[in-house]
C-alpha cells in the first residue's frame, strides 16, 4: 500500500522490488523437497501452455483497463518467469544452467547497453552516444546496436515464430519492407493464403492486423451477445 498523498509503487523509504525476494524465496519452497508435488513435476515444456495463457490473460486485462486484474496478471507472468529461472538453476552453470539474478543480470546489461543516451559511454561499454529525442530515433539506434551485438542483422534475426499466425505475417511484412528483400506473396485463393496476403502487407505498412483483428472479434462477439440476448427476450 501507497503512503496517503503518495503517488507511486512505493511509499517513501521503500525500496522497489524488495517483494521481488520474497517472490524468489515463495519460488524457492515450492520447488523444493516438501514443498508442491505439482510444481515439482514441470518443466520448461509443461508450463509453455500456462505462459501463453497468462499473457493472453494479461492482454485481456490491458484492453479492459481493469488495473486491479492487470496487477493480477502481471503476477502471474512473472511467476513463470520465477519459475523458469528455479527450472533453470537446477542444471549446472557449466551444463547451461542460470538462475533468476543471471536472468535479470543480463536484462540489466542489455537495457544499459542499448540506451547509451541515457546511461553514457561508461555504462553502455564505449558506444558512441548520439541525441535520441524521438521513439523513431531511439527505434533506429536500437536496431543498430543489435547489428552491432550480432555482428549481423538479417531479415529473420529475432522474428519469433512461436507467435500467432496474423502477427507473423506482419512481422515478416515489417522485416521484408524493412530490409528491402522482396517476395512474391502466395496467390493461391485459399482462406491462409489470402489471410497471409493481407497481414503481410499491413506489417510491410507499419501497421498492426493482429491488435485490429482482435478488437474487431471482440466487438462481433459482444455484438453476438446482444443479437443472443435479444432473441431471448423475445421468445
């Protein structure tokens, strides 16, 4: 809870995130001899199912604006965070494993890495820092410092394939106009095919099929319901 007059995560003299330990600590328990049999039983393949379903669940919040159920949700994304890095600290460093201070660690290094305008040369290991005023700006720079992490930027590099169908075409759409490698689209009449067509070029536009289908299924079905409703009250 906030102090009263206080507008912020944290009241004054608290330190942001101290909650986050007990979080690791909860994670810790039930991972652990005696503690839940179930959570003892997954692993990074079991619980893909529930990562997608709690981002879906936290989407869902997001476009309610319901702040109590966004609260909620992040929560739970960030539990599978927790409990893929518990996963992950079971298996020897020298064999891949990492826990969640290496998970954090790394997202540390990498948002000071690519912010040079904000942290400076120091911090951002000798980057050339240069004025960002404008997301655009900051949008570029951040695609060159990845070239410059990778050694390469490739029309594919970081598109992940796991995402849904709609939003895939368009990522591919943006990365093909983006890097200027062309091909010829499917033109079968087949409903995937002409679906493909249509979210590829709206990626290659900029702009976003999978947000705008989404809303305009949710308004048919909240259509749906009133048609539902109606029916109803008539008989």
């Amino acid at each position: 809870m906030t102090a009263a007059g206080h507008h912020g995560p944290n009241a004054p003299g608290e330190v942001a995130g101290r909650r986050l330990l007990d979080a690791v600590a909860i994670m810790d328990r039930l991972r652990s001899p005696g503690g839940c049999p179930w959570d003892a039983e997954q692993d990074h393949q079991s619980l893909v199912r529930y990562l997608i379903e709690e981002c879906y669940e936290l989407v869902e919040a997001i476009e309610h604006s319901d702040r109590a159920a966004i609260r909620e949700e992040l929560g739970d994304v960030l539990l599978q965070v927790l409990f893929h890095a518990r996963i992950a600290a079971e298996t020897r460093q020298e064999d891949g494993g990492f826990d969640i201070d290496d998970v954090a660690g790394d997202l540390v290094d990498k948002l000071v890495r690519r912010h040079p305008h904000v942290f400076g040369v120091d911090e951002a290991a000798g980057v050339e820092v240069r004025p960002v005023t404008t997301a655009a700006d900051q949008q570029d720079r951040w695609d060159e410092l990845k070239k410059a992490e990778h050694g390469r930027s490739g029309v594919l590099d970081g598109v992940a394939f796991g995402q849904p169908a709609t939003a895939l075409a368009a990522k591919l759409g943006a990365r093909g106009a983006k890097f200027r490698v062309h091909v010829e689209l499917p033109t079968g009449d087949s409903p995937a095919e002409a679906l493909f067509r249509i979210a590829y070029s709206a990626g290659a536009r900029g702009e976003d099929p999978e947000s705008a289908l989404r809303a305009t299924a949710l308004a048919h079905a909240a259509a749906m319901g009133e048609a539902e409703q109606a029916l109803a009250e008539a008989e």
